[in-house]
C-alpha cells in the first residue's frame, strides 16, 4: 500500500512514534512500528507498536486494560517519525502508573521525578513478568 | 557526567528528541541527539540536535532564525527517549515553512497536508542547499 511505502522505515524495518493525548496535548509515549504495527493500528482504531525488547507486536494496554484509542494520525516531512493523537484509556501511559513515561525532569545536573504515581503498578499487572 | 550515563544511548550514540511547543502543546519535530547535543541544549539553553544526514551538530535555527528555546527537558522511563518544551522562534519548526513538522493527516489511505506554509521557504533560507 502506498501510504505506508511513502514512510522511510528505518533498516530494522521500524519508525519511532509519538502518542500523545489528544485533549490535554500531554506527550504520553515514545514507542516503535514496524509496517505490520501500523496497519494494526490503522484497522483496529487503537495503538499497536512494536515491542523491540520483545520482539512482536504489543497491543498498547493488552495487560494493563489501558490502551491508547486512535483519534488522529500523522507523519513529519521527511517520513521518518510518526505522531498519534490518542484517548488514553484510564489516562495513564506508563508502565509505572504514571500518566505519561516523560515524568522526569532535567534539574542542575540530575534527572528529578515530577510526576506523581496515579495508581500501583502491582495493581495494574497480574505479575512482574 | 551522571545524568548524560543514564540515558541508554543506541548503538550509534544517539536518541530520539521530541520538540513540543510549552506554550501551545503541538508537537513540533522528531529529532536525534548525540551526548555532545544535549551538552550543547543544556548549556546553550536552545535546542542543538545530531543531524544525521549531514553528520555534525545541528543548531537548530541557525540558518532560518527559527531557533527553540529550551524551556524544559525531560527523560521517559526508559531513559531512551527525550523530550524538550520549547519555545518556537517565530512559531515556524519546519524546513517547509510550516508551525510543525507533522502537517500530514492519514485520510483514507493517503497522507493528506493539513497545515499551511506560514512563509515560503525560498523566503527563510538563503539557498537551497
């Protein structure tokens, strides 16, 4: 398919995609696609990345119930990154029960977390795995 | 330095950076840092990137004037992605003239430009080159 062609996947087949909230503009997750992700996406209206420690496909909320709803979708003039506006289900993003994975802040020399902990990570997942 | 060991650099020394405007929220660009970039962002306090087509640092702006101010930086859980808030000179990103890089809308299986040419880049750039 073209549009997915026109993207310059990089040699590992994979771009980087940005999702943030489509309300309140919060950058929520930077994550990677390959051709296969993206057509997932695209078909099933929701965040579908490619896990590149797991190697396979990861259904953005498939464990923790929070998945990110496709509300818009775009790429940068040179067809190398990709940005997503989401509903973020339960409006946290990261796998630390935060609402986004950027919640921490640069501070005369250190890397300072700003952002408070919505709700557990051991009662979000099943298990540690 | 600590805080720069900390971030999981890939294997060519680089990681991605997301420029979001602190004032509005859009997204702006997709870029790449090296350690020396984000030395040079933090002590120059403005957005200095890898570029990785002409392989040198990249002061963002300094051909167009459309320089970023760096308002506030921020790591994800990973410690592999970077985020900065910026504040756009002159509310252009783009190389082609527009607020944001991603001026293209997935529509119906093509990418549709949504985003006017705020000034023409024949007019921002001295040449071509």
């Amino acid at each position: 398919m073209s549009w997915l062609d026109e993207i310059k996947w990089d040699e590992q087949g994979l771009a980087p995609v940005i999702a943030q909230a489509h309300d309140t503009g919060r950058l929520l997750t930077l994550a990677w696609m390959n051709r296969e992700a993206l057509v997932a996406t695209v078909d099933e209206n929701r965040a579908v990345y490619w896990s590149r420690s797991r190697r396979r496909l990861w259904r953005k909320g498939e464990k923790s119930g929070y998945i990110q709803h496709l509300v818009e979708l775009r790429i940068d003039c040179d067809a190398d990154a990709i940005l997503l506006l989401v509903g973020q289900n339960g409006g946290i993003a990261c796998h630390t029960g935060r609402e986004s994975c950027f919640y921490r802040k640069y501070e005369d020399g250190t890397w300072k977390t700003t952002d408070p902990v919505i709700k557990d990570p051991m009662a979000i997942y099943d298990s540690l795995s």
